[in-house]
C-alpha cells in the first residue's frame, strides 16, 4: 500500500500553509503481462490485491494516523482519490467516521484529483476539470465538504486554475520526464480517445488504473536498482497496450465479421485501424 507524507509540494494560487499531504491509496498491483498473454483476457492488474489492500490497509492506517492519538492542532491534508473513496463507501467501512470528525473540526484538509489519480500529464484541461468536480461530487457527499486543495503531479495551466478559484494546487510526486514515461505518457495519450468508443467499462477502468501516476511513476530509468527494474514494467505496460488496441481493432472490424490477427508494435496507437 502507498502512504505517503510530503512537506516540499510546491504551493500555487495561494499563500495559506499546509503542514504536509497524506495520500491514501493501495499499491497499484500490475500483473507480469508479456507477449504471450496478448488476446488471452489475462487480468492486468492483480484486482483482488488492491482491493484487499482497500478494504484492510486502507483503514488501518486511518486508524493509525487519526485515531485518538492525533494532534488536533497539527493539521493534516488528506488526498483520498475518489475510486479508493468510493469502494470504503460501499463497504460502509468504519474508519470513514474518524476522517469525517477530523475534517469536521478542520484538522483535516480535504484535497481533490483526478478520480482515478490519472497522471495530469495525459489529461486535457477540459478532462482534468470534469475528473476534479467528480472527485468533488463524492467528498462532498461523504464529508458535507468540498476541498481546498487540488493534488496534481504537473503545474497546472492558468485556465485550470482559474476554473477553481478558491482553492490551492499543489504539485505532488511529479513525474521526471525521463525518456521512458514520455514514450509511454505519448502513447497513452493517442490511444485513450479510441477507449471509449468500445464501450466496455472493465477495458475503461483499467486503462484509467493504468494511468494512475504511481504507475507511470515507476517506470524512471533513473530509479533502475537490483530490486527495481522500471524496463521490465515498461515492457509489461506496453504489451498491454498492444492487448487494448488489438481488442479496439477487433470492436471496430466486429460488425464485418472480421477477427484481425493480433499484432505487435513498439508503438501500440500504429496499430489503431483509423
């Protein structure tokens, strides 16, 4: 699971100090997807990790960080992104009670995102208001509260800014632009506007997962270790590129009758069938 505190996120549109920013969200799991598994409806993500993750983890260290050793007088910042917010709803889980008191005495600070935490490097101005207002939507439902802070992981444009007047953007875990996750954020980008038209929402949330900005986070060369290979991921998510155009190609030619051959490029969004 991803817990993490920051104090060094750059400030914008405000002069008001927040101590530090706690993101509660699972460790995204993204299963070994190779050549091999392109067509076979293998899962992408380990699902039933992150969801335990969700369902234990998750409030355990709400319980842990505003139980009733807390300090009142230190305020927190909580980003909670809206598809983990939204299963804790669902499952009525108890340690949503501590962050509402919290919030509701202002010791902790609401923050909003993207819903998915999709890394605003691949989302238009126009997308990024639309998945901010929805994250909105929701914490206003479960907190009776808006947030006053909006959590992105790249500068956020003056039309955006201004389209939230009263609340302050905080630039968090930005991303390195090292040569991997530009090659990886252009393809995402091209291949995204073709999602939609499938209209198959389990293809949809998992490219919505798989732009989460843990994921594009890891794939820095500059972080390459014994333990940590971001090549091997790197390779992973493009062979799941490839599975995602292949299954577009396949909707588009459905009606044709046409089964297409599965391909393989190091540019998935080539293969698109325009």
């Amino acid at each position: 699971m991803v817990i993490r505190s920051e104090s060094n996120n750059k400030e914008i549109n405000s002069e008001n100090s927040y101590s530090d920013i706690v993101v509660l969200e699972p460790q995204i799991h993204l299963n070994n997807f190779n050549i091999f598994d392109l067509g076979s409806n293998k899962n992408v993500f380990n699902k039933g990790l992150i969801n335990h993750e969700i369902r234990t983890k998750i409030p355990e260290k709400i319980n842990s960080l505003f139980g009733k050793s807390f300090d009142n007088s230190s305020k927190k910042t909580v980003l909670i992104p809206g598809f983990v917010l939204s299963q804790l709803v669902s499952e009525d889980s108890k340690s949503l009670d501590i962050l509402k008191n919290k919030v509701s005495d202002g010791s902790v600070i609401l923050s909003s995102a993207p819903f998915f935490r999709t890394s605003s490097t691949i989302l238009s101005d126009k997308e990024l208001k639309s998945e901010i207002k929805k994250h909105e939507s929701l914490l206003k439902t479960v907190f009776g509260k808006e947030s006053s802070v909006v959590v992105l992981d790249n500068e956020a444009s003056e039309k955006l800014i201004n389209a939230f007047p009263n609340k302050k953007f905080i630039v968090h875990n930005r991303l390195q632009n090292s040569q991997l996750q530009n090659k990886l954020i252009v393809e995402l980008k091209k291949i995204k506007p073709f999602l939609f038209d499938v209209g198959d929402n389990l293809l949809i949330n998992d490219f919505h997962l798989l732009t989460n900005n843990q994921i594009i986070s890891r794939i820095d060369e500059s972080k390459a270790s014994v333990d940590s290979s971001p090549y091997e991921e790197y390779s992973a998510v493009m062979n799941i590129l490839n599975d995602f155009v292949n299954r577009i190609n396949n909707f588009k030619t459905s009606e044709e009758g046409i089964v297409n051959d599965i391909q393989l490029s190091e540019s998935p969004s080539s293969l698109i069938i325009q």
